[in-house]
C-alpha cells in the first residue's frame, strides 16, 4: 500500500551513521528507508538538509509547583511546544511526589496537568521524597511496571532531600525492579553554612548564589552517590553535572567498571558564575543550581561530551518569568539569592545550542550529538528504539535541519511563556525547519501546525544500562 509521506533527498544522521536516503513513513512510523521507495500521499523535500531523529530531552520541568510557592511559566501545553520548535520530539518531565503525598496520588496529579496538553509525546520520571515502606515496598514496584521505569531523589532542598540511608534504600528498590535512579548531588549541609554565611556577610546578591554551592560540595555528593551506589551495586546517573570536579568522580567510576552515567546540560557549556554578576538582579535570570562554573569547567564539559563521560544532554528546562510576582523576582531588587527559584529555561535552545557550539565548531561528531540528545537518553530511559533514532520500526519523530540557518537568539523568536532567555543575543547556526511526531508535522518553519493534545504517554520499558 502507498506510503503517507516520504521525505526525500536528505541526509540522515543517527548515533552510528550518516548516509543519504529517502525515508517512507506509514501509520506514524517508518516503514522504508533507502531510494525509489515509491508513491506516497505526501512528500517533503529534504534536499540539502539533515534528517535527524527528533530530539528527546530527558530533563524539563513543567507545571511543577514548588514549596516557596513559586509557579512554573509552562505547562504541559507550552513546553512542548516550545521543546517542539526546537526539534524535540519527546519530553520526560518529572511528576514530583511532595513529602506525605503518596506516589500513586503525585503521578494521578500529574497526568492531570499534562491530559489533553502536549503536542509532542512524553514520558514521565517521577521524584521519589517520601520514601516511606509503602512507597518502596509496593507502589514504586507497582509504578515501575507500569512505565514509569526512572525517578530522581535528591541530596539537597529541604523538601526533596534523601538522607544516605534513604538514598541507600531507594538504590536497592531500583536493583530489585530494574529501574533508573537519576540523582541530584550537592552537599546540603555546606550549602546551607555557606548560604548562613553569605547572609551574615551581607552578601545576598544573585552572584553569591554560585558561592554558596560551590563545585566541592558537588563533587563531594558525587561521590559519595556514586559509593551507595557501588555498594547497593546498581546503575546510577548523575543529573546536571557542572564541570570536572564532580567528572572525575564519574569518570574514575566509569575506568572501574561502575555504571555511573552522567548529564550535562547547555547552561554548563554557555554560561559561568560571572553571569550571575548582571547588574542590579538581571543575574537571577541564571540562578540554577548547580550553577555555572568558569571557562576552564566549560571546558572540562565539552571533553565530557566528546569523551564518553557524559551520554546525556537535557535541558533541565525550569521555567520561572523574571518580571513577576511569582517568578525570580519574587523578593525585589536587592532581595537575597535565598529566595529566588532556581532553574532556568531551555528547552526551545537545547539541540540549536549543541549543534551550533558542539558540532558546527567540530568540538563533536553529528553522531556524538544525536546520541547525546536524543538515542542516549531513549536507551536509559526504556523508549529505545520507538524514539530517539531513524530505522524501520521506529515512530516517524524526526527533525530536518537547516544546518546552515544562521539564528540570532531572541525571546520573542522562542515559544515557551518565560520573559527572557539566557542566550539572548547569541548568533549560532543551524536550526530545525520541519518537526514531526509519528509522521505528522509539528512544527513547519515559524508556524505549528498540530494541536495540543495530540501528543501522547508513553509508558517507559526497562533502562538499558549496557549503553
Ligand atoms: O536549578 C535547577 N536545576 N532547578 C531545577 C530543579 C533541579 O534540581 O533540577
Ligand atoms: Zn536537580
Ligand atoms: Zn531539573
Ligand atoms: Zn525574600
């Protein structure tokens, strides 16, 4: 029977080859790739362009409220719009569960924000913080057979922290039921006597924000996540890592034989604690944390990439508006950097940011890239090989680039509902032109051209960890 759609003439990259095809895509996936494939009831031409697989950011934030009672600017309707204009086909954000909250209850709230809303499909980790036996002892079993295959535990917030021993226990329910444990790592304790400190001093400016959690106190809960994990014996990844303090943990593990795996992320590539030094509050528009370190990490993080240190590179898109009540101007000018949300947006700016800084300056192989940010995270995460490459049998979720568009990034050109982006002004090449989700296009240029809702759950299968 005739194809609905074969894009034509491109060049096509996955984490292993490049090599010029036609592909044929049939009821959402990929049925023919090669030539004279034949009658189809639509075509794209792609000559001249790349055809990757749809990038796949497995670290966003959406609609997540926060203790202090700050509110996320997207949603699950304008974030992965928003991830889609920048090439995204899948998103895996978090359903957060609050301390005295059941699972079940947080992952029910969850798929409420998100029904009817996304465009593209997504999957969900969840943020385990309560661990109590009842949560350990069925539903997070429970929930992991249902496809929800990965959660994030934290060592440091008030209201997300795991102490070592609760670290320990989760890593072991993770062994048990052959799940993924993400793990945050900063040392609490210092960061909170540095952060007494600072106050004491006066020193409350957004800059002071990077002082108070410094690269020792992440190397210092690398390692010791990655020594609970070495005794639980079970594969961990290390989420956000900011520079090479905290890589020579992962890589020292890594030369053992641990399977510690490891992200990173674009503001630890683009930006440093300098940014944070913006006149009046400006620099809050960069507090995330970890924050971003200086040039000679910046460095450290590229050779990660190129390197095998790191397999992935998210977003950690954590939507606050700047001008707002609610956002990180929550205190005033002159407020302390105590009280101002931490993350920043990112998941329009992602894969163009990569591309351009990383592959169009020949710091990493176009493979190197699409398996970074897309087959990498679709293999840990267990929605390998529905998503995240280009082969017969996977969903049709592909973006064709222009490699050689030149983009001046702008807010106003972005489609998440952030007031700003910290990559405002810079000019990189390459951009995604057509986004499509199990063969229908998203994304056409400046226009989109699917509806919210159409994007759906996806239940995760087991991680692979022999990547
Ligand atoms: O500052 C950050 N990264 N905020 C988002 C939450 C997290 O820890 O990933
Ligand atoms: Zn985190
Ligand atoms: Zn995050
Ligand atoms: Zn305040």
């Amino acid at each position: 029977t005739e194809l609905d759609l074969v894009i034509r003439g491109g060049r096509i990259a996955t984490a292993a080859d490049v090599f010029d095809a036609d592909i044929g895509i049939r009821g959402g996936r990929i049925v023919a790739l090669g030539h004279d494939l034949g009658a189809a009831s639509e075509e794209i031409d792609a000559t001249g362009k790349l055809v990757l697989p749809g990038g796949v950011d497995a670290h966003c934030h959406f609609d997540q409220p926060s203790s202090d009672g700050s509110v996320m600017a997207d949603d699950f309707d304008s974030g992965p719009r928003s991830a889609a204009f920048g090439g995204t086909t899948t998103v895996i954000p978090f359903a957060c569960q609050q301390k005295g909250q059941t699972l079940r209850a947080a992952v029910d709230d969850y798929h409420r924000r998100a029904d009817g809303k996304s465009v593209i499909d997504y999957a969900f980790h969840l943020i385990v913080t309560d661990p109590t036996p009842q949560v350990l002892g069925q539903e997070l079993p429970a929930l992991i057979r249902e496809g929800y295959t990965s959660f994030k535990i934290y060592t440091t917030y008030d209201d997300l922290k795991l102490n070592d021993r609760q670290i320990i226990e989760v890593l072991a329910l993770a062994k048990r039921e052959g799940a993924l444990t993400m793990i945050h790592a900063e040392n609490s304790d210092a960061i909170a006597w540095l952060t007494e400190a600072l106050e004491q001093a006066g020193q409350t400016a957004p800059r002071f924000h990077a002082d108070a959690r410094p690269a020792i106190a992440e190397r210092e809960a690398t390692h010791r996540a990655i020594s609970l994990a070495e005794i639980v014996d079970v594969p961990m990844l290390v989420v956000h890592v900011s520079g090479g303090e905290a890589m020579d943990q992962i890589a020292a593990a890594r030369a053992k034989g641990l399977r510690v795996f490891a992200e990173t992320c674009p503001q630890y590539i683009l930006l440093t604690a300098d940014d944070l030094d913006l006149d009046g509050f400006e620099g809050a528009k960069h507090i995330c944390s970890p924050p971003p370190r200086d040039t000679a990490s910046q460095q450290s993080v590229w050779r990660g990439l190129a390197n095998g240190t790191f397999q992935v590179f998210s977003s950690d898109h954590a939507p606050f508006k700047f001008d707002s009540a609610t956002g990180k101007k929550l205190c005033g000018d002159g407020a302390s950097f105590t009280h101002v949300p931490n993350g920043i947006p990112g998941v329009e700016t992602r894969l163009p940011l990569l591309f351009s800084e990383g592959v169009g300056k020949g710091r990493i192989s176009l493979n190197q890239f699409v398996a970074l940010t897309a087959t990498n995270p679709a293999r840990l995460y267990g929605l390998y090989p529905r998503k995240g490459t280009i082969a017969v049998g996977a969903d049709a979720d592909i973006a064709i680039w222009d490699a050689e568009r030149e983009v001046t990034i702008r807010n106003e050109l972005l489609h998440h509902n952030v007031d700003y982006t910290p990559y405002e002004g810079r000019t990189i090449t390459g951009w995604p032109e057509i986004v499509l989700s199990r063969g229908k296009t998203v994304v056409r240029g400046e226009r989109l051209y699917a509806e919210s809702g159409r994007g759906q759950f996806l239940e995760c299968g087991a991680p692979d960890t022999l990547i």
